[in-house]
C-alpha cells in the first residue's frame, strides 16, 4: 500500500485526511498467475494498482487474441472507458505473474471525490495520464514502424521480454511472433 501512495505523490499532495481516507477504501490482495481481475463482457469496477506482478489487458478479435497493454509493477491497470461509464467491456484484464494489487472501488473512490478536493484532482491526473498513454500508444501503432516500435519497448520496458510471452508481445506491438523473432535475431 505504501509503494500505491508514493505513485499517488507523483501526482499530488495529499493531506493526512484525505491520505487517510483513500487508504481506508484500498482493498490490498494477494493473486495468482493467471488470475482474471475482469472479465470480458464485464463491467470494470476497480482501478488496479499493481504493487508486484505484471498484468496484462486483452479482447478476442475475430477467435484471436490481442494484447494491447501491460501493465508493469508501480502502474495501474483498468479498462478505462469500462471504468468511467460504468458499462461493460470487450476487454479483460489477467496476471501475467503471481501479483500483489490495490484495489481502488468506483463507488467508494466517486464518494472521496466529492469530499476531498485533492483526491477528486487525482482522479483528473490519472484520467489525463491515462488518455496521453492511450494517445501515444494509438501514435506508436500508426506512425511507427514494427522495428520502431520494438525498439522503443526495448528502450522503455527492456524486462518485459523476459516476463511476457513472445506471442502477447507480438500482438501487443502490432506484429506477428514471426516478425518479433526476426526483429529479436538482428
């Protein structure tokens, strides 16, 4: 829980109340590899901090599997839009490794927005983080190259590749495993 509100002061100042209360509404669990934190179909109820482990979010396109982010210890994982409208989603979020995750409940995190000012600014920080990533991601996968974007993940998370399957990181840069192996070779 510690290492969720060190994230957390990266973006702002919590006072001792409201520091307080945020940390009265973290659910902090324990899973294994493999474990689904949501479903396809579902709605995303929880922003996930993941405090040890890896997480991964996917759909299924067309009976094919498609990564298309991992989340990395000290970063959250969420379906977004899922979170925000409170609407269910195509995509489903899994531990890649056996994982240590804050669990941040919607309901209880709209009650501190409305009472504690600077946590409902975290909020906004974090959306707006989340849309930059997604944004630059969108770039990444558009106007970059399959050798670009590979190397910028080199560049970015060189652990990944001893942590995730070749075929998730394949599909996470928009590439075939085939390509990825090539590219690896070189």
């Amino acid at each position: 829980m510690d290492s969720f509100l060190a994230f957390v002061g990266n973006y702002v100042n919590l006072k001792p109340e409201a520091k307080q209360a945020l940390r009265a509404i973290i659910i902090r669990e324990e899973f294994s590899k493999g474990h689904i934190l949501t479903s396809a179909g579902t709605i995303c109820r929880y922003i996930w901090f993941i405090e040890q482990g890896l997480a991964r979010t996917f759909y299924i396109k067309d009976g094919k599997d498609v990564t298309d982010w991992i989340s990395p210890e000290n970063t959250i994982s969420c379906s977004l839009v899922s979170f925000l409208t409170q609407r269910p989603d195509i995509r489903s979020i899994e531990l890649l490794e056996p994982g240590i995750i804050c669990a941040l409940p919607y309901d209880e995190l709209e009650k501190l927005f409305t009472r504690y000012h600077e946590i409902e600014r975290l909020g906004r920080l974090l959306v707006n983080s989340g849309l930059i990533l997604m944004q630059q991601r969108f770039d990444e996968l558009h106007f970059s190259t399959a050798r670009q974007r590979y190397q910028n993940l080199l560049a970015t998370q060189p652990g990944l590749l001893n942590r995730v399957p070749l075929g998730m990181i394949a599909s996470f840069l928009g590439i075939t495993q085939e390509t990825l192996s090539r590219m690896r070779k070189i």
